[in-house]
C-alpha cells in the first residue's frame, strides 16, 4: 500500500510539475463546457423551468419564480 501511495504521489507531482500538460489537460474540459454553454445553455434553461412549473402546478403549491 505504501509503493502505491509513493507512486501516485510521484505521479502527481510530475503532473503538476509540467506546466504545459497541465494546461493542455484543461483545455478540453473548458472548450466542452463553453460549447455546452453556447449551444444548449438556453434549452436546458427552459427544460428546467417548465419541470419546476410543472411540479409547483401539480402538487398545488403557488410560488412566484
């Protein structure tokens, strides 16, 4: 147990050491949430509030959003 915790470790210290990896490892994850935002950002919105009008609607419960 002990090597795996000295290999992770040097692992992620090797990870972070190397600036440019660390940099290219974010890249995808922020171009995809900007392009979720961008294209699919207004219909999830909408998909959400109609849930939530519908639920307040069929339980009578009156909330003003």
């Amino acid at each position: 147990m002990k090597q795996l915790y000295h290999l992770t470790l040097r692992h992620t210290v090797l990870f972070f050491k190397d600036k440019g990896r660390f940099l290219t490892a974010l890249i995808t994850p922020i171009v995809l949430i900007v392009l979720y935002m961008t294209f699919l950002g207004t219909i999830y919105h909408d998909s959400l509030d109609s849930i939530v009008k519908y639920f307040l609607n069929t339980h009578n419960l009156q909330v003003t959003i």
